[in-house]
C-alpha cells in the first residue's frame, strides 16, 4: 500500500509542535511533507521568523513543501455548505470553501510569491480542511499545479488526472471526535486496504495526550508500508 506522510499547518506558530512531530517521523525513517501556512490566522506571516524559514528550507532538500493555503481562516459566508465547512467539517479553517475564482487567486499567487521570496521551493496546494471550491481548482489548473488532494482523492491539477485516496488523521477539537478519529485509524490500519493512503499530522493533535500514543502507533504502522511522494502517489 502506498501511504503518504504529511504535517499540516508548518508556521512559525506551530513550531514546537511541528519540531516534535517531525522528530517522530524522523525516529522511524519517514520524511513527511511539510504543508507551509505562510501567515497563519494573520498572526504568523513567515517573513518574521527568519530562523523557521531557515529551518523549513534546509529540510526541503529531502521533504516535498506544500503551499497550505494563505491565513488558514475562513472569511465570513452564509449557506449549507459554509455551515457544515466551518462548524462541522474546521473550525472556521476551510479557508478555500466558498472563495470565488478572483479570490482563490489572489491568495494562492500572495502565498506563491511570498513562499518563493523565502527561497521556498512549492511542490503542490493542499487547502486547509481539505475543502476548495471550484474556482481554486480552475486557478490550480491554470496555474500548471502538479498536485492538490481533498477528502477523497489526490489529483494532478495540471493534467486533470484524479484518484481515489483514503486519508487517515485525527480530530483533536473535542474528546468525542478524537476517540472517533482514533477508532477509524484503527481500523484502516488492520484492514490496511490497497488504495493510496494519506496520513495527515496536526500540530494541535499534541494538545491531546492520549493521541500521542495514536500518532506513534500509526506512524509505526506507516513505516511498514510503502511510503510515497505525492508525485509517487500520482503515478499508476
């Protein structure tokens, strides 16, 4: 099985807890791709923590950098789907839910140009809650992305190729849903079926203290897998 490792929302305000996360994965061999927030929630733009750039660029001459969005907060918008995109599916984060194309565009290009400022290589865009409305997959497409994933699928932006993907993370914004997310961890792991997995690492995921333990048994269970490269994902 192909399995693909990642920590999400990588920002100078998440930096203890990403160092703690990848010092895990680098425990067990795994070099997880990194998902670069350049100003997370308008309080943490890269440029202000040269010593985290630095950091974030040495490591990704051996770990894939993915664009993550731009603030990783929602603005306000009514509707279904704005309800059950940032009150059921984030809290508030689904920052490409309900954006249109003009929007979606100014974000990615501000996050492109900011990253490539730093001298940070970007391997692909992966929102934030895994939601994108159309007009980002228009403007990923344009723009010749070579990988962007949702909740179901990873797929090639530029080529318009999609596959199926299962994606395995936890929950870790109340008890409840972080003992659901655990069981469904769990479970995917003893059944361990042949799609293309993604194991997605949260820096809050810490906050939790029994998913500590979660995180290290999955990541134990990842390292007996095939670990792949989101471009490895994305080939037959």
């Amino acid at each position: 099985m192909r399995v693909h490792v990642s920590i999400h929302d990588v920002s100078p305000a998440y930096e203890g807890e990403v160092i703690h996360l990848l010092d895990l994965c680098h425990a067990r061999g795994i070099k997880p791709a990194l998902l670069v927030v350049p100003n997370f929630h308008g309080r943490a733009p890269l440029p202000d923590a040269p010593a985290f750039v630095d950091s974030v660029r040495s490591l990704s001459a051996s770990h894939e950098l993915f664009l993550h969005g731009y603030y990783h907060r929602s603005t306000a918008r009514e509707g279904v789907r704005a309800f059950v995109d940032q009150r059921i599916v984030s809290a508030g984060e689904a920052e490409f839910s309900n954006l249109t194309i003009g929007e979606c565009a100014e974000l990615v290009n501000a996050g492109t140009e900011m990253m490539r400022e730093l001298g940070l290589r970007i391997d692909g865009f992966v929102p934030p809650a895994w939601t994108m409305a159309h007009g980002l997959l228009e403007v990923l497409t344009a723009r010749g992305c070579e990988y962007t994933e949702d909740h179901l699928t990873v797929r090639r932006p530029k080529t318009g190729e999609t596959w199926p993907s299962l994606v395995v993370n936890f929950a870790s914004r109340s008890r409840t849903r972080a003992l659901t997310t655990t069981l469904f961890s769990r479970l995917s792991m003893m059944l361990s079926l042949d799609v293309r997995t993604r194991v997605a690492l949260h820096p809050t995921d810490l906050r939790v203290p029994f998913l500590h333990g979660e995180i290290a048994r999955l990541l134990d269970w990842a390292k007996t897998q095939e670990l792949s490269t989101a471009a490895q994902l994305l080939s037959a």
